[in-house]
C-alpha cells in the first residue's frame, strides 16, 4: 500500500497529513519551533524530516509547503502555498468553483477557482490583525480562551485601531470602561472581519471556502456569510487543508516515477 506525506510548516504551528488508502490521517498542529527542534535534522544534502519521530515509514513520497518548506528540501517535493491550499480544498471538498478565503496565523489570502484553476488571488501578508496572531493577543488580553471568542458577533463594542500592537492598548481602555466581554470579543471579529473583506471585494462568487485555523471562528463564519451573500463552506479539518494538499503533490509525482510499461 502506497502512502503519501503532506506538511505544512506554518508560522505558528506545524500540520501533517497522511493519504492511505481507507482517507486521510491528520497529526498535529505540532509548535513550529518546537518541532524543528525534535523533528528536523541536518545533512551535508540539506535538513531532512526525523519520520521516526512521528511514527512515518521512511517513504520518499513526501511533499511540503509553508514558510519553512525549504528546511525539508531534502527528498520533499516542494510546493507553493497557494497550490497547495487549492489543491487540498478540491480533494476534500470536491469544490472546483469557489473563493477560498485561507487565514492563518501570520497573514490571509484569498484564491479565486475557476474549473479546477487558480485564476486569481489577494494576500494581506502586512499586517496581523486579520490573522490568528491578533485573535490570539485579544483573547489573552480579554482572559478567554480562543475558542471563546468565535461565540460573539451581536452588539460589538467598535475597535477603531486597525493595526495589531495598537488595537491591544485600545482593548485594555474598553476593558477599564467597564464594556461587557462578549460585545468586545464581538469587536474583535467585526475588526477582523473589516480586514478581510478587502480580500474578496475583486472577486465574483456564490461559494466561500474557509481555511485555516481560523476557519473554527464561528462570529467569522456567520459574519462572512452574511456580508458576503455567498455559502460558506469549512472543510473538517480547516487547518490541515494545505498538508492535505501537499499529499496530492506528493502522489502526482510518484505517478510521474512510475516505469513506463
């Protein structure tokens, strides 16, 4: 039985996909850091993946994308981010047609699919507060767990600061006002939410994807949804869609090693 290799090495964390025959197997989100720490390895032809850390056969069909793709260039195929993310979209969703709206950690894109195709895309790769870093900060700020705030979207309490390390301080004022923490967690998406759209305003489209961790959000989903007018769709797995994508990769280019008969 063939098994295929897909990884995403992200900003913050670190997502593994596994293509067997009976579907997919996720592992991870493992910490970026600490996983080149356990994980990777040197080597006089470049850095190379320790699969027996992470229980992998030592098979050659392995394929990776993201920020730090180039410390596995050792026996990886190497993929674009943006094909990857398409490509693992298609292949677990079966959506050929669509927006796909992937919102990371670090920065958020948005890919235009046309017929299978990626006919366009917008990146917002300069600012983190339309990223899970700046959801991440307005929680610890706020006290909550992150999963808590994708539960407000009603009644925001307006953020006027659009930058990141600025939006922190305005936080700490309202929170000394005296504001009600769901109507601020519900600013802290609607603020997200007005860095995202930019994102989609060039584009036509009747299907949203969501990727990316941030695609658990629910108050981004339904807002989204309803600023858009389009169907919002999130993979199950929204955050390994890019390492799923690499598997893809990864088994087109052992079909291109295969001998001819």
């Amino acid at each position: 039985m063939k098994i295929f290799y897909g990884i995403d090495l992200g900003s913050r964390f670190v997502k593994v996909a596994i293509d067997e025959e009976t579907g997919y197997q996720f592992l991870g989100p493992y910490d970026t850091a600490e996983f080149y720490r356990r994980c990777v390895q040197p080597g006089p032809e470049g850095p190379s993946l320790r699969r027996d850390i992470l229980g992998l056969e030592e098979d050659p069909a392995l394929a990776c994308t993201g920020y730090g793709r180039a410390r596995l260039a050792n026996g990886a195929v190497m993929v674009p981010e943006l094909e990857a993310i398409a490509a693992g979209v298609m292949d677990l969703t079966g959506i050929s047609d669509a927006v796909i709206l992937d919102i990371g950690g670090q920065d958020s894109k948005a890919l235009l699919l046309r017929e299978g195709r990626m006919t366009g895309f917008e990146a917002n790769d300069r600012c983190a507060a339309s990223s899970g870093r700046f959801l991440e900060s307005m929680a610890r700020v706020m006290g909550l767990e992150l999963s808590e705030i994708g539960n407000y979207w009603e009644d925001p309490v307006e953020l006027s600061s659009t930058c990141a390390v600025f939006g922190e301080t305005e936080l700490v004022g309202l929170i000394g006002e005296g504001h009600d923490m769901e109507r601020l967690a519900a600013g802290v998406n609607q603020a997200v939410l007005r860095r995202l759209l930019p994102l989609l305003s060039r584009f036509d489209f009747e299907t949203l994807v969501l990727t990316g961790g941030v695609a658990y959000n629910k108050a981004l989903r339904e807002l989204l949804g309803q600023r858009t007018g389009a169907k919002v769709i999130v993979p199950d797995k929204p955050d390994f869609v890019a390492s799923a994508g690499c598997c893809c990769f990864a088994r087109s280019k052992a079909e291109e090693r295969k001998p001819s008969v």
